[in-house]
C-alpha cells in the first residue's frame, strides 16, 4: 500500500480509511489490531507535519519528544511529563529502547548524526547515509520496549534532501502523528545543515495498525473530513543543531517554573516560537494565565493548538504503545 499526500492530515484519512476498510486482525503483546502490511507514506510537503484534527494535531508531547532525541536521553524523567505513557516501559527510570543514546552515542561513541553529515558532504550521491536505530539484540535480549524505527536514510539529490523512515511497527493513531513531527522536523534540520533545499519525506512501515480500542476514535477523524494543509514555517538557515542545546537548556529553566521571554533565550522568531509552545505546555500542566503568552506568537500557525483547544493535556495521557515490545 502506497498513500501520497502533501501534509501529515492528507495520509492520515486516507490511511484511516483504508485501514478500517482493508485492515486484517492481529493480536499483538498489546492488543488486537487491525493491520495492514507493507505500507509507505510519502509527504511532498514535509513541513505540513501539524494535523489540524482536535486530537491529531499534537505539537507540545512531540515537541518534547524530539528534544528528548537531541538531549540524548534515555530518562523517564525527561519524556513523562510530555507522554506518560512511557512510565509504562520504564525499567527503573531509563527507557531501553530511547532513540537519544542511539542517534548520538551508538555503541557507547558514534554520534550517527555527525557521521552522516559528513558523509554527505563529502559524498552527495551516497546512499550509506543511514543511522541505524533497531540492534539485533533489541530482540536477542528480553527488553521491555524495544525501537519501533528500524533506519532513517538521508538522499541528497541534486539541491534536495529526501529522507526515508523504515519502521518494523507502527500504530497509526497515537504513535504515527508524532513520529512524522519528530522525523521530518530531524529532516529539515539536516536540510538547514547540509545548505539544501528539503525533499520528499518517506515512511515505510512493516505493521501499520490501529489498535481495536481506537477503531472509534479512528472513524471520528475521518469523519471531520479533509483538512487544509497547515504547514510549519522554513527553519531559518544556518545549523539548527548548534541550536539544540540552547533550547534544552531553555526547556529546563521552563521545567523548574522559571519565567523568562522567550526571544530573551533565543533571538530567531522561528525558534523563539518553539519555546513559546513548550512554555505553554508547562504552564497549562501549572494551570498559568497564558494570555500574554498566547499575543506572543510570531507564527500563526501555532494559534489553533494555543487558543481554541481546551486547557489541558489530556490528548497526551495516552501515548502510542507502539514504542514498545509487540
């Protein structure tokens, strides 16, 4: 199964649909699914990552998911107040299957980010351009959670970077939003990166499920009918991932109940942004006035999921089983 589509909500119904409609049952460690094999979604315009649906649409958990990639970090501590649910997974405060160490310490020392950074500037063509996330021995040694990405390869053609996401699993309607925020989000920093323009956004997936309790919220969604692209602003040029440990370090003022403007820790509008959207996440969970906050928004874009959605983090209390063992 091939679904094309410019934004995330355009493969979402279409996915939805047919996998309600094609679906084949499945009983995983977690529960019966409908599944369907072998499918790949490709994203022509990977900045239109934001669902516009009431529950789809998830910036502040996936937002805090991706810093938690670029930290480095396995700890529960980091990820729980933005996704519970890995409380769940967690083996004395460390979830074994993190992306974090992986990315950036593979092995213990290869930071595989940097590696194929360099390999494409040395090599434009090369199609070694993989960092490996999946280990022989996730299933070789019994792990609670174990990385649902297998590889995420990196294409530079011409003046455009492709990327594609080989996943083993894949659940379609609490983990499949966020890992399209968090992966074309890594995808559009190696563009800012490499000095090029940003491709088509691929996601292959072995298992592509939903899970039987969701059936219900699965055809709500596609009943809301298509939604217009809402597409994310471009990442201002230069190297966003000198930028990351600025935004961890702001995240974490933010975490201990500090209050600070937003362009006071990072001056680009583009970025100062992403920290207003985590600065609403903490204080909704503090239960905080936001209306100044809210009036400081550079982008637009960023208003339907700061004002009209309900002041709480209620969609984020369940988040994709599919991080873990099926």
């Amino acid at each position: 199964m091939e679904i094309v589509g410019n934004s995330l909500d355009d493969v979402l119904i279409e996915l939805y649909e047919r996998l309600l409609a094609e679906g084949s049952t499945n009983r995983g460690t977690r529960g019966g699914t409908l599944e369907c094999l072998g499918v790949t979604l490709r994203i022509h315009k990977p900045r239109s990552r934001l669902s516009r649906s009431e529950d789809r649409g998830k910036p502040f958990s996936a937002i805090g998911e991706l810093l938690w990639y670029l930290s480095g970090s396995d700890q529960l501590e980091f990820i729980k107040p933005y996704i519970p649910r890995y409380e769940h997974d967690a083996v004395d405060g460390i979830l074994q299957g993190a992306y974090g160490p992986r990315l950036l310490r593979k092995n213990g020392k290869i930071n595989q980010i940097e590696n194929v950074i360099e390999l494409l500037t040395q090599r434009p063509g090369s199609r070694r351009a993989v960092i490996q996330l999946f280990d022989a021995d996730d299933i070789a040694v019994e792990k609670r959670e174990i990385p649902c990405t297998t590889t995420l390869q990196l294409h530079l053609r011409g003046a455009e970077l492709h990327m594609s996401t080989t996943m083993r699993s894949n659940d379609a309607y609490w983990g499949l939003p966020h890992d399209i925020f968090c992966f074309t989000m890594l995808h559009e920093m190696f563009a800012r990166r490499l000095g090029v323009k940003l491709g088509t956004y691929m996601h292959h997936v072995g298992s592509m499920h939903i899970y039987e309790d969701y059936v219900d919220a699965v055809t709500k969604y596609t009943s809301e009918g298509h939604q217009k692209p809402n597409e994310m602003p471009e990442m201002p040029p230069g190297d966003p991932f000198k930028l990351v440990p600025i935004i961890i370090e702001a995240e974490k003022r933010i975490r201990s109940g500090e209050s600070f403007s937003a362009e006071d820790a990072i001056a680009d509008p583009y970025w100062a942004d992403i920290v207003r959207l985590l600065q609403v996440h903490w204080g909704r969970r503090r239960c905080e006035d936001l209306t100044a906050l809210k009036s400081a928004f550079v982008d637009p874009v960023y208003l339907p999921f700061v004002i009209e959605r309900p002041a709480t983090n209620k969609s984020n209390t369940v988040k994709s089983t599919d991080r873990g063992t099926k």
